[in-house]
C-alpha cells in the first residue's frame, strides 16, 4: 500500500531506534498481517528500506489503529490512511497502552498468528491481561514493563537468526545463574524468502526496586567531587564494595556461559585478526578524529603485541557490550543485562566466540567514563581530574579484585589484549563523541593518553 509506505518514509527516520539516520533512501516496501482485531486494531508490519548506497535494512513497525483521533496519542502519531471515503488512524503500536496486550496473550497461548510463533519458556509466569507502558530511555530496540512483573524487548531491526539475547538468557536460565533476570519467551517471524527466522521480541521477568549500575556510580562521584578533603575510599558514597560484588557476579555469569555453551582455544590466527581489525578501526578513526594521530605510535605498537602473543586465551560467549548501564543493583546483588551485544554490528558477528576479556574492558572503560563524565562541564580543575582519576582506578582495581576472587582468574593482569580492548573501545568512543557530544571527546582522548602512551 503506497499510503502506507509513504508514512513509513516521513516517521521511521524522526524515530530514535532508526540506525540509518543521514543515509539516502532508494525504496521502501512493507508487508503486514494482524495481530489483534480488537479495539483498537493492532497490525504488524516488516519495513525494507533500501539505500543508495547498496545496504538494506529490515524494521519491525507496529501499528495500532483508530478511527478516530486520540488526542492522548499525539507523540506516538504515525500518519493517517483513507480507504473507501474514511480515514483511518495509524498510532505506533509500543506506545498505544491499549494495544500492548496482545503481545503477552499470545506468548501465554504460544501462539502463531501468520508469519510469527510466540514460544512461552518452559517455567515461568506470563502475566495475560496486563497493559504495557513503554520504557522511554531506549534507543536501538523498545521496551514495555508489564506492571511489576514482565519486561518485552521488541528488536526492531530484523535479521536471520537466534538473537543472542533469547540464545544466552535461554542457556544462563539451565544454569539457574542469580545474576540474571529469567527468560519467560521470545517471538519470532518467517523470513519471506525461506531464510532462517528472526527473533521479533523476548519476556523477562522485570527486576522490581532495582538501581541502575550508571546512576549509582555517577552519585558516587558526585558525593567524592561534594568532599573537597576527603579520598575516595573515605566518602560515604565509596563505590568500591559495589564494584568488587559486580566483578564476581560477571565472573560468575562467564564461568557458566564456558560451562553450558561452546569453548575453544585462540589460535594465533585469531589473535592476528583481531589486531588487525583493531588497526583498520584506528585507520578509519583518525581520519573522523584527527587527535587521534598523536597515539597512534602507541595504539599500533599495542596491536603489534597482541599479533605476537603466546597469552593463553580461552574463547567462549560473552556479553558483548558490558558496562555500567547494562546492570542493575538489588536488594541480594548484581543482574546483568542486554546479552545482545553492539546492535550495529551483524547478528552473525554477535554470536561468535569472544574473550571475557572483551567484557571486563567495557566496564573498564565505564569507570573512567562515570568518573570523568562531570569534569565535562567544569573549567579545567587539577584537583577534580585527580579525584576523578583516583576514583576510576580504586574501582576499576575493586571490580578486578572480585572477579579474581570468583574465578581464581586475575583478569586485570599484564595483558596487551586487555589493554588492546580497552584502547579499541576508547577508539570507538572517540568516534561516538566526535560526531554525537563533541565537548565529551575529552573523556576517551584522556583515556588513550594513559592506556596508549604507558611504558
């Protein structure tokens, strides 16, 4: 319906998931089936954008459907479509409370309502009938909390294959791991072509009166920068405790990734293309960011090591993208989140075999970020950068320490890959700030001064 796909070409690019902002559209195709005919009337609908530039994207749209205004849905508007004299009016589906039902009575019935199969796990309560409301804060995929019970992620860029979020949280769920929260399903829809299903949505069970790792430490610093006298291990908001329990719990959640799912040893292979990729990554990045180019000596020298290492790595699967944001605090410890990995890089990527190294220096790189994050704002203060530095390095030593002490594994030791890890990532930061927070490009420029240019 070319109606349809015209509202489609003006809504998805104002929308915060849509990760082919500033790219140029050649065409845009749809198809879609119900999901619900009820009041309101709630579609499904597969968006195929192409580009210009040859790529090609596959969104996940639902809609909603009135027939008259709702003047409480004017943010989640997507457009309105006449048929046979009448409008009709389309609203997005995830932010209409009316329509999100449906989503969790058909997990519960294991339902398959044309191309998708909603597939309940085996223990676990759904809650039916419940109304979600949209979790604002997300940006690559959408989320709706069913009261205090459920969590659905909508994935709304599609792609062939199990998502490693439903892949790990399915086999973390056998091993009864506390540092999770438990699967309760996932969703999937047939490709058109034939080709291998996507996953559309999974159901956790929502983690009630918890912290966010992100806010907790940022008020850490806040009461250090509050202390004009005082050390970080002196101020009553000391992280450190925290970040050694956080250490042991991501021990605890890699330990039992390398028992249920598959392991091999790096071979020198391996550690000869992740160098090169990281150097390739360091090409492209000088030339977004030329202050990246007064570390490169450095930054190479460090990829070089990593080609040349005999270090015994074991390959297993890992988070992915870990760091303070991605875990919440409760009452008894630790729930770590988002098993997805980088949603920019392909699905095939993100379920390859990687080091928990990878893992323990994105949470590296998120101390130095919290700790940093305030000096943004302030004219340059000798003392808050030392405070600042002081924090991130007690808490980067206490999430180490808990770790070793849950695995008998020193992961913060004399390792050029960790430190590659953590340069790579400070790259991509670089990257990131340059083009989204200019005057944060500080943060990661800082960091490489002392992970690139150290003897």
């Amino acid at each position: 319906m070319k109606a349809l796909t015209d509202l489609f070409r003006e809504w998805i690019p104002q929308q915060r998931w849509f990760g082919g902002k500033g790219r140029e559209w050649a065409d845009v195709t749809e198809d879609g089936f119900f999901l619900d005919r009820g009041n309101p009337v709630l579609s499904v609908h597969r968006v195929r954008i192409e580009y210009t530039d040859g790529g090609r994207d596959t969104y996940l749209v639902p809609l909603s459907w009135r027939d008259q205004q709702a003047e409480d849905l004017e943010s989640a508007f997507v457009g309105a479509v006449a048929s046979e004299g009448n409008e009709t009016y389309a609203y997005d589906a995830m932010r209409d409370r009316e329509s999100t039902a449906p989503w969790l009575i058909h997990l519960a019935q294991g339902s398959s309502i044309g191309p998708m199969h909603f597939s309940p796990a085996d223990e676990g309560h759904i809650p039916e009938g419940l109304p979600g409301d949209i979790v604002s804060t997300e940006q690559s995929n959408t989320s709706l909390v069913y009261g205090q019970e459920a969590i659905l992620k909508l994935f709304r860029r599609l792609e062939p294959g199990l998502n490693p979020d439903v892949e790990v949280h399915a086999a973390l769920r056998r091993t009864e791991n506390e540092h999770i929260a438990p699967l309760l399903g996932h969703v999937q829809i047939d490709d058109a072509a034939g080709g291998e299903p996507a996953t559309v949505a999974m159901l956790q069970t929502f983690v009630a009166n918890a912290s966010d790792g992100w806010r907790l430490a940022t008020a850490s610093v806040r009461d250090l920068y509050a202390e004009g006298d005082l050390h970080a291990d002196e101020v009553g908001g000391d992280f450190a405790a925290d970040s050694r329990r956080l250490g042991a719990a991501t021990a605890s959640v890699h330990a039992d990734l390398a028992r249920v799912l598959p392991t091999e040893e790096a071979t020198r292979d391996w550690f000869a293309t992740v160098a090169r990729q990281m150097s390739e990554r360091l090409d492209a990045a000088i030339e977004i960011v030329p202050q990246l180019a007064e570390h490169a000596d450095g930054l190479r020298a460090l990829y070089a090591a990593v080609a040349d290492s005999d270090e015994r790595v074991v390959r297993q699967r890992v988070h992915g993208d870990l760091h303070l944001g991605q875990v919440l605090r409760t009452a008894t410890g630790w729930i770590i989140l988002d098993f997805e990995g980088e949603p920019a890089r392909p699905l095939a990527d993100r379920r390859e075999l990687d080091t928990p190294l990878r893992d323990v220096a994105g949470m590296l790189r998120s101390f130095d970020y919290a700790a940093r994050h305030l000096l943004v704002e302030q004219p340059e203060d000798t003392q808050r950068e030392y405070r600042a530095q002081e924090w991130a390095a007690r808490n980067r030593a206490a999430f180490c320490a808990g770790y070793s002490e849950a695995s008998g594994l020193d992961p913060c030791g004399e390792s050029p890959l960790l430190r590659a890890f953590e340069a790579d990532k400070a790259v991509y930061e670089c990257v990131y700030e340059a083009r989204n927070r200019p005057h944060w490009l500080m943060i990661p420029l800082q960091s490489l001064s002392r992970i690139a240019d150290r003897d």
